[in-house]
C-alpha cells in the first residue's frame, strides 16, 4: 500500500493530469489487495513453519487425553477409558471370552509335609491370600478348624481326624466355611466365605470371570472314585467318597479345567469333562471367598 501511495504523489503536475485516474487507483487497489490476501488465505500459502508450530502448541491428542469432554467424547479418549476387546491377554493366560478365563497371577500351596490329609485347609489359605486376608494353612487347621475323631464325626460338621495325620480323612464345604468365617472375623476382614454346593460347574465360572477363585471338591489327580469306609453318626450312616480331594478352581477352557492343587503346591489343567464328573460325584460343593 505504502508503495502506490509514493507513486500517486510524484508530482502535482502528474495528481492533475490524473487526477480521474488517481481516484480509480484508490478506490480499487483496496479491494485488489483484499482479494490477494483472500486468495493466499484460501490457497494455504504462508510461512512453513506457522503450520507445524501450531500443532506442537495445541495437538489434539493432547487436548483430548488432558481434558476429554463427557458430553462429546473423542475416538481417543474412549480408547483410553475402555480398552479394545482384542487387546491381547498374558501370553500364560487362557483366552478371555465365552471360551475361557483364567485368574493369574495365583500363588499355590502344597499341603506336604504339614497337613498330609490338609487339603482344605490349604485350599481355604490359598483362596484367603488371594483375596488380600493373608493367612498360614496349619494356623487354620490348628485354631480355626473344627475336628473330630473318625468314626464319631459328621463329616460334614467337623473335620475327620486332624489334616496334620496321615490316617485321617477329611471335610465337606459346611465345615470350610465356618473355619473361613472364623478367621476372617479374627482378622477384622469384611469378607466373608459363601457355601455354592449344589451349583452346577458351568456356573461357576461367572465367578472365574469376575476374578473369584473358587474352592471346589473332586478326587486325587481326577481318579475315578468310589465309596468306601462307612461310619454310624447319631444314628445315621456316612459313607466316605475316596480318593475325595479339594482343590482351587482358577480357569477353565473350553476342554480344560485349571486348578490350584495342593497335592503338587501349583496350577495346572485337568480335562474338563472329567473334572466335571468328579465334582458331581463329590456333590457340587463349592465355596468362594467374597
């Protein structure tokens, strides 16, 4: 602009003589430059660095990740807030789905050398550490654990024998919940122990998913049981299902099950079908901490 203007007054001879042409010149060489400076505008010619510089200021994957809008949210920030489904699980880890589950890390405990016929008091303590409540299978199967001698006992009140005797046998789900409840209260927990006996397997696993472990009975590696020694209690005979063995649910698959097994002190798969026959033989019992 500064530039027509020293054209415009060279001389008063030249403003005379064009003078009608002066005019024109100011009138239009206002719009001309507007329509120039238009015409850059829309064509996104400018400095290269003014693009660039604008985007380390304000990119909008940080605004959106430092302030994301309820009311509008962005494709980012609801991949943050909600991950994909098909984020990949931990490669020990079963697949996540209607096909299996399973809850890692879990610690297993061995029964051996303490508590030979223990394994319910071991899979009580591997299911109260898991919840947070830390807890020592033969502190239970001392202090919290109701005994008493085989062939006197209803097996599903106390426990018959002691778990630290080899030639004791063992406890129903009634029995591992009163002692669970017993220590959970001692321990001021507000968790409390739940009998599901009676569910069937399948619907256990709601439980797996949700991040339960549950407290399951079946027999020694999956064998095939049978019934065994029978005892009179109170007028009632009670015949002991062998080889009966309770272990921790932690997964299943669509053809396994995974189990905490305190015979061995780790996890590991039994087929599924199987395993699911020997809990029904030894009634659905089940127990979950919650």
């Amino acid at each position: 602009m500064a530039k027509i203007n020293h054209k415009c007054i060279a001389s008063k001879g030249e403003r005379q003589k064009q003078g009608t042409k002066m005019k024109k010149i100011i009138i239009w060489a206002p719009l001309a430059l507007l329509l120039v400076c238009a015409g850059c505008a829309s064509s996104g010619d400018g400095p290269a660095e003014a693009q660039p510089g604008a985007d380390r200021e304000t990119p909008a994957e940080t605004v959106y990740m430092e302030t994301p809008s309820a009311e509008t949210p962005t494709q980012e920030t609801t991949a943050l807030e909600s991950p994909p489904a098909q984020t990949p699980a931990p490669e020990t880890a079963a697949p996540e789905g209607p096909n299996g589950k399973r809850i890692e890390p879990f610690e297993a405990i061995c029964q051996y050398p303490e508590l030979p016929t223990g394994c319910e008091m071991t899979s009580l303590a591997m299911a109260l550490n898991y919840s947070g409540v830390p807890a020592d299978k033969c502190d239970i199967a001392d202090n919290y654990l109701d005994k008493g001698e085989v062939g006197t006992v209803d097996f599903r009140a106390a426990f018959a024998g002691d778990p630290r005797d080899e030639s004791s046998y063992g406890c129903y789900a009634p029995v591992v919940v009163n002692a669970a409840n017993r220590y959970l209260q001692a321990a001021q927990s507000t968790l409390r122990a739940e009998d599901l006996s009676g569910t069937e397997f399948e619907e256990l696993f709601p439980y797996i998913d949700a991040g339960i472990p549950v407290i399951v009975w079946g027999t020694q590696d999956c064998a095939e049981g049978h019934y065994s020694v029978t005892w009179n209690v109170n007028g009632a005979d009670l015949t002991w299902y062998t080889p009966e063995h309770c272990m921790v649910l932690v997964g299943y698959e669509e053809s396994l099950a995974w189990v905490a097994d305190p015979i061995y002190g780790d996890v590991r798969s039994y087929d599924r079908e199987t395993f699911k026959s020997r809990y029904e033989a030894l009634y659905r019992q089940a127990v979950v901490i919650r």
